[in-house]
C-alpha cells in the first residue's frame, strides 16, 4: 500500500473516529457532564477483520470526575478495549458520585 493510501486510510479513519464521538450517547440527559474526552482508536486487527459496530459501557464516575471503573455491556471483543481505554481517560465535572452509560460506534469503512 502506498504511503499515500496509507495517510488517507489514516485521516479518514480520524474523522469518522471524531464523527462518531460526537454521536457518544451518555445514559442520561441530565447526568454528569464531560469536561475531556477522548476518542477510541479502531484496532488495527478490527480493521483487518472488518469487525465493526457498537460497543455498549457503564462508568461509575467519582465525585472528583475521574472514571473510577468500567464495565461492558455489548459489543465486540475486538472493540471493547479500544472504548474502554479512551474512556479511562475522560473526566467529568466535579458532583456526586454516579454512573453513566457511553456508547461508542465503530465502522469498518474507516
């Protein structure tokens, strides 16, 4: 593949990664807000497969707003990693101690 290819597949798999964090539906309208987020990378070896859709997780979120723990509810073992480790990283507003539900749509067009 050429260094070209390579770089477009690269970019467009950026974009769509960022489109579909936008579409991140949290558990509830009026949960806790997300201050940062971090996009999920698609797995090569999912890309390779042409493994996609969604992947379905539950966060408890600290009063600080770290995510305290994680916990799949769907999706493909290919994919959970990758939306478990982005979601890891996102922090919330400071509040109660709560849990919220992120879903996180993977393609294999990217």
């Amino acid at each position: 593949m050429s260094r070209i290819s390579q770089k477009l597949i690269l970019a467009v798999t950026l974009a769509v990664c960022l489109i579909s964090l936008g579409s991140v539906a949290n558990g509830n309208d009026v949960g806790r807000k997300v201050k940062t987020k971090v996009a999920p990378e698609y797995p090569e070896l999912a890309k390779k497969m042409h493994v996609s859709g969604s992947v379905k997780l539950e966060l408890l979120v600290s009063s600080n707003g770290q995510v305290k723990s994680v916990k799949a509810l769907g999706g493909h073992p290919l994919l959970i990693d990758a939306a478990e480790g982005a979601v890891k990283q996102w922090r919330y507003e400071s509040g109660p101690e709560t849990t919220e539900i992120v879903e996180f749509k993977f393609n294999d067009q990217q």
